[in-house]
C-alpha cells in the first residue's frame, strides 16, 4: 500500500506545480472573449462612429487623370503615382495645333466608410488663380464605392488666352459632421462643422503648351535668306 500511496501523492505534487499559462488579453475570461468579438471591436473603430476630422483627410481622394474626350496624337502625359498608385500628379503637354478644350475628371474615393460621422467635401478646381469648376459631395456609409467623376475643361477659364505653362489643383474645405447625423440630411453646398480641415488629397496638373512655329501657323516652310547680290564692276573708262 506504501508504494501506491507514494506515486499517488507524486501526481498530486506534479500537477499542482505546472506552471500556469499566463494571462492572454484573448482568454475566454477576458473582455474580448472571442476572435469575432475582437473583430467586431476593430471594425468599429475603422468603420466610422469614431472617426475624427484626421480620418476624413486620409481617406478621401480626388484621383485626377487626363479624359478620354482629349487623348489626342497632340496631347502627352507623364503621370506621378504613390505607392498606393495613386496618381499624385500629372504632366501634360500640348502640341500644336492647341484644342480647343482639355478634359481632366476627377474620381471621388475614399478608402474606409464614415456611417456614424458623415463627411463633406466642398472644394473649387485652380487653374493658377482662375476657378475651373466646383466638387461637393457627401461621405458617408457608402463612401467606399461612390467613385462619382466630375469632368472640368481647364482651358475655358483662360478665355482663348492660354498660357505657357499652368497649374490645375484642388482647394476647398472638408467638414466632419457629429456622430449621429443623418448624411440625407445634408447639403454638402451648405454643411459645416467644428471639425474642420483645408487639407485635400488630390492629383495635381501641370500643363505644358508648345507654341507653333512660324512654319505651323501657315507662312509655309522656312526660307533661307538669298545671298547678297555681287557689286556691279565699274565700267571701263572710255
């Protein structure tokens, strides 16, 4: 009986001295009890109710780029991406002869969903100090996939008077609204708030006009200048 007493009270003193697991913020016992409430947490907080102004600015961006209607055999790009191949700029050239228009479009994005603090964007197209057009529009639950485009001609606010070389930018306002507001509430040409920022996200222009040459403005080709006509000979005395 004494050996079978022995290897029972070994067990017992074996089992009491395994080291414990130690605490995990996952066990059952915690807050977070399981992986899909963890989940559910984190989506929350990227989702939109707790979104602040400084959510707003990195999520929305006016992804710019050179319309169909104006790729033509005259006018070049050479566009500027991120990392997130985003186009951050976008260099364009026009040859002669000058269009009479040059289409860009803008693409609303945003990279997250804001269904418990909408947001508004209110914003004016530049080009150098003339308003081209105007953008405005509201971000909320269904922020991810509105992908709405506004098309701008930036050579109209020049008035035929087009320059050398000009820049087309994005400035404006976007307001964060309280938690809680209804986004069909809001008219986004109208809607503000505290928390308030100008710092926009867009794809910036740069637009480059080759002027014509004499030859391309219609005085025909280049001409090279005749030589001087040799001086007379003196007569011979008579």
């Amino acid at each position: 009986m004494k050996p079978a007493f022995i290897l029972a009270l070994s067990i017992v003193l074996a089992t009491s001295c395994k080291p414990q697991k130690p605490w995990s913020p996952h066990d059952k016992a915690a807050d977070t009890d399981s992986p899909a409430t963890a989940s559910t947490a984190t989506q929350a907080g990227a989702g939109g109710a707790s979104a602040d102004i400084g959510d707003l600015e990195q999520a929305v961006f006016l992804s710019g780029s050179l319309s169909t209607d104006s790729k033509i055999d005259s006018v070049t790009t050479n566009d500027i991406v991120d990392r997130n191949k985003n186009i951050t700029k976008s260099e364009i050239t026009v040859a002669p002869p000058l269009p009479k228009s040059l289409w860009v479009e803008y693409m609303l994005r945003s990279n997250r969903t804001f269904p418990g603090t909408p947001g508004v964007l209110r914003a004016r197209v530049m080009v150098n100090d003339k308003v081209a057009g105007t953008i405005t529009a509201v971000f909320g639950a269904n922020a991810k996939r509105k992908g709405d485009i506004v098309k701008f001609d930036l050579l109209e606010p020049f008035g035929g008077n087009v320059p050398d070389s000009f820049l087309a930018k994005v400035e404006g306002d976007l307001y964060l609204m309280p938690e809680g507001t209804d986004e069909s509430t809001l008219d986004p040409n109208t809607a503000t708030s505290e928390a308030h920022s100008n710092a926009l996200y867009a794809t910036v222009f740069r637009v480059d006009v080759v002027q014509p040459t004499a030859s391309a403005e219609g005085t025909g080709p280049a001409q090279s200048p005749l030589p001087a006509p040799e001086a007379a000979a003196p007569a011979p005395a008579q």
